[in-house]
C-alpha cells in the first residue's frame, strides 16, 4: 500500500433509496479508502449501507480512522 499521511480524509456518500435524495456522509481515512478502493466524493448505492467488503464500519467515521486522525488517547481519557 502506498504511504498515507494518517490524518488524510475521505469523505463517502451513501445513497441510502438510490434515488439522490438521501445521502448519508461518512468520512474514513485515507488508508481505509485506499484498502476499500474508494475516493473522495463516491456516492455509493444504498446497498452498500451495510456492506462489509464496501466501506470500513462506519457512524459516522471508524473508530480505527478516528484515533488515526486524533492520536491514541491519554491516560485517563477513555479509549
């Protein structure tokens, strides 16, 4: 995989009716997007929602992107 600054956003939409008008935002590091083939702006089809091999489990970011973008929690901070 190519070096990834770990801080780097992607930004996905879901079309959750497949019709454009509900579109769910969520957002993945650049790793994931690149492990996961996507880009940012994507739209994906609603099926998509809770597909497994289409997006990282997201709500609205992954936990794993999340501390990759703030830094491991300190002591005392939860984590």
């Amino acid at each position: 995989m190519a070096e990834v600054h770990p801080r780097a956003l992607t930004v996905v939409r879901i079309d959750v009716l497949d019709d454009g008008s509900e579109l769910v935002a969520f957002t993945i590091c650049r790793g994931c997007a690149l492990e996961f083939g996507r880009t940012d702006g994507d739209v994906l089809p609603g099926d998509d929602f809770d597909n497994e091999k289409a997006l990282p489990w997201v709500a609205p970011s992954c936990g794993l992107c999340f501390e990759r973008w703030v830094g491991p929690a300190a002591p005392g901070e939860g984590g």
